[in-house]
C-alpha cells in the first residue's frame, strides 16, 4: 500500500467516526421526552423501572421532582426509545455501505 492509500484509508476511517458521532448526537436527541413539565431520557433503565415500579413522582434529567402519570410516562419512553433506536439502526446501516464502498482493504 503506498502513501496515497494510506491516506484514503486513514481519511475514510476518520470520517466514518465522524459520521458515527454525528449519528448518535442526533439519536440522543430523539431519546428525550417531555413530560409533566420535566425533561426523561429514554433508557432501559428508566422505562424497567417506571415497568415495575410506577413511581407517581420521580426525578427528571436535571434532578428536579417531577409528579407523572406513570402509564402515559412510559408510552412516551418506549415510542421515542423505538422511533430513535430505529433510525438510529438505518442510519448506521447507510454508513456501513458507504464506508464498505469506499474501504481500500478489502
């Protein structure tokens, strides 16, 4: 491999972190809800706990006590947990093509 293709390679795979970065700042951002004038992640762990337990009032992203409606809480978490997580595999999907087309060792 001469130094041209080394280049290409190393800037094909800096690039392809870049994307990937870029990809999960947006995704993180699909991930919040607001609810009850509060701010929620959407995470596993959240949407178990709010399952086994229904809390009425829990802590939002900043640490404030928020009251909830525990059902309606977690029909918010698990639709933005899907649509995010969704796009989130598609988007990724893409970037794998375009990285494997443009990938000089293969």
């Amino acid at each position: 491999m001469n130094s041209i293709e080394l280049k290409q390679l190393a800037d094909t795979k800096f690039n392809f972190a870049v994307a990937k970065l870029n990809l999960k700042e947006r995704v993180n951002e699909q991930l919040t809800v607001a609810h009850a004038g509060g701010l929620f992640k959407s995470t596993q762990t959240l949407i178990t706990f709010l399952t086994l337990y229904q809390p009425d009032i829990i802590e939002d992203t900043y640490g404030n006590p928020i009251k909830i409606d525990p059902k309606q809480l977690l029909k918010e978490l698990l639709e933005a947990y899907a649509y995010a997580n969704n796009a989130w595999h598609e988007e990724y999907q893409k970037l794998r093509k375009v990285r494997k087309g443009n990938d000089l060792t293969k």
